[in-house]
C-alpha cells in the first residue's frame, strides 16, 4: 500500500493492529486514543484519513455511525505486514511487561502479568475443577485467577458472546519481580520438561527430569509454550495422576552474584502462595540438561499456561493468549 517502512505505512499497520483488537466497529476517536499509547499523534481528523484511505483499499468497512471494522482483505494485510516486524516480538513483550510489572510481594500490592483463555460457558465449572487440580501438585505459577463475563470488557478486549474469559497467572510476573529487586532476567527458552515421581520417606512427589523440547525466545515471533501447548505435546493430566508426563515450563538465565538474592525473593515469593521456580540451578552448571553461559546460573519456572494444556487434555476447547496484560494482585481471586 505504502513505501516500505514509511511513516504512512508505520500509521498504517498501527490502526489495522487496533481495529483487530477489538470485537465490534471502532471510531476514529478510540483509534486516535490507542495511537496515542505507541507514540502516533494524529488526532481524530488524520484518523479519519487514514479510514478513508483504507476504505477505498478495501481493507477496513465502514458500519453507520458506528465505526469501522477489518476486511477480510485487511486481515490478511495486517498479517503480511507483521511479518516481519513480529520477529522477536515474543522476547520485546517479555521484557516490556516485565519492566512494567509493580507487584510487590512484601506489601501484596501491584499489578502481576496474566494470561488470558477464551473458554465455552457451559465448559467453565468442569474447567475450573481440572485448573484446580494443576494448582494443587504445584504445576502453575499462581492460585490466582480472575473470571470475566461475555460482553465484559477487558482493557481493549471484550469477551466474546457465549464465553468465558479466564486470565491466570504468567510466569513473566517473576522475571518482573526479580527487575524490580534490581535482578535483571534473560528468558532464553520456553520448552517442555519431563516430570518423573520420586518417593520421599512414606511419600511420593513429582520432580523435574530434563527439558526434551525448547524453542529459543529470541528472534521468536509466537510463544513457544503456546506452540507446544497447539501442538498437543503436554501430558500435565498424567504428572498429575502419576508423577510421569510432560509439562511447560520457560528457561532463564540470572547473573551469579545475584543468587542469594533471587532465593531470598522466591522464598518470599512462596509465602504468598506462588511457585517461583521449578528449580533453580547452581552457578556454571547445566540445568535441567540445558547449559548456561559463564558466570550465570540457570532458574526453569513451570509455564502459566500449564492449567489451559491440562483442560484442553481433558478435551476442553481454549482459546489461550500468553503474555496478555497487566492487573492488580488484589483483584484476583485465589481459586484454593
């Protein structure tokens, strides 16, 4: 449509990027506002535009006084023209969400990152049931959950007629906890680790074996525990009824001098009912069979989508969207 990398094309991409946000017409008012956010001022007349423009392309529909909604044609446009702006988009929005994290868990206050899963109205109760269960044996990041009503809205995104939306915990909360302590994170890999039972004394527990499958974050433009989790390659309904399986956990790299710190943070952490880690590693030592660079050492945390693999095992359809957004610890609900 426009020169390569324009400022026209650059406005462009910006409002086909807003419109596919939203669920029903969006006006020129909302697009200007939302430009707004990823430095674009243009105001509602040059949105105005730019609509016009894209009317006449065929890539965006205008509905009465409503607003405008994306073509198939602009869809498909949208798509071609993130292509290669979304190579490492996945690492960008890590650290991004991780810079704007605030919770504290001294003070259980500030906003934690969320997942967020589209789930059948009539599925929710069964869902909620096998959530729990993942909880229970340690396979998610956090109790702490918080159910939005069809037709509620959710920053930009309103929950679809006939479901349920669902944001969890994201791991990334962490690597966003650690950042603010002055500990910088560098996510390396999402991946799936094999879980195997191990008996202590009378009692038998699960621990972590090795990671079999990993896909870097960097230069990744999908997450790549939501590519496992699509690919059907979990097994978190077996960790849980027998200890063996295969569950999503993401692999990060931490300074060594900051590893008394980082323990002292994740104990903190566990009393406010989160699993910060699946197991930390010691320094220049490979962990969970994937090696560290000099003067590192390795920390592997179970993925916050583990609960979305385990309900969709259970033939339960998700829709599920890792890294979502950001909200307030206190207006989760602790589902234990």
């Amino acid at each position: 449509m426009y020169a390569k990398n324009s400022e026209s094309e650059r406005k462009t991409v910006e409002i086909l990027q807003i419109l596919s946000q939203y669920n029903e017409p969006v006006g020129a008012r909302i697009i200007a506002r939302d430009l707004e956010k990823v430095g674009i001022f243009i105001g509602e007349r040059g949105v105005r535009y730019y609509l016009e423009v894209l009317d006449d392309h065929g890539l965006t529909k205008k509905n009465s006084n409503l607003g405008r909604t994306l073509t198939e044609k602009g869809k498909e446009e949208l798509k071609n023209a993130l292509v290669f702006d979304r190579v490492g988009f996945v690492i960008s929005k890590i650290r991004t969400m991780a810079y704007q994290t605030t919770f504290n868990p001294y003070t259980f206050e500030g906003k934690i990152i969320v997942n967020l899963s589209y789930i059948e109205k009539d599925k929710i109760d069964k869902a909620l049931g096998i959530i729990k269960e993942v909880i229970n044996v340690g396979l998610c990041v956090a109790p702490y959950i918080k159910i939005f009503e069809e037709g509620e809205e959710f920053e930009t995104t309103i929950i679809p007629k006939g479901k349920v939306g669902l944001a969890t915990t994201c791991s990334i909360t962490i690597d966003g906890v650690l950042l603010k302590a002055g500990i910088p994170t560098d996510p390396k890999y999402g991946g799936t680790v094999q879980m195997r039972p191990v008996k202590e004394g009378d009692m038998m527990t699960i621990e972590a074996l090795r990671f079999t499958d990993l896909i870097a974050y960097e230069g990744s433009s999908l997450d790549p525990l939501e590519v496992f989790m699509a690919r059907g390659m979990t097994s978190v309904n077996d960790v849980i009824s027998g200890g063996h399986g295969k569950i999503l956990a993401n692999f990060r790299e931490i300074p060594s001098v900051a590893k008394e710190s980082v323990e002292d943070i994740l104990e903190r952490l566990e009393k406010v009912n989160f699993i910060p880690a699946l197991e930390v590693g010691e320094v220049n030592r490979p962990l969970l069979s994937v090696p560290v660079e000099r003067d590192r050492f390795g920390m592997a945390i179970v993925g916050g989508i583990n609960a979305m693999a385990a309900v969709e095992e259970k033939g339960i359809k998700t829709d599920t969207n890792a890294i979502t957004d950001l909200i307030e610890i206190k207006k989760m609900e602790n589902i234990l």
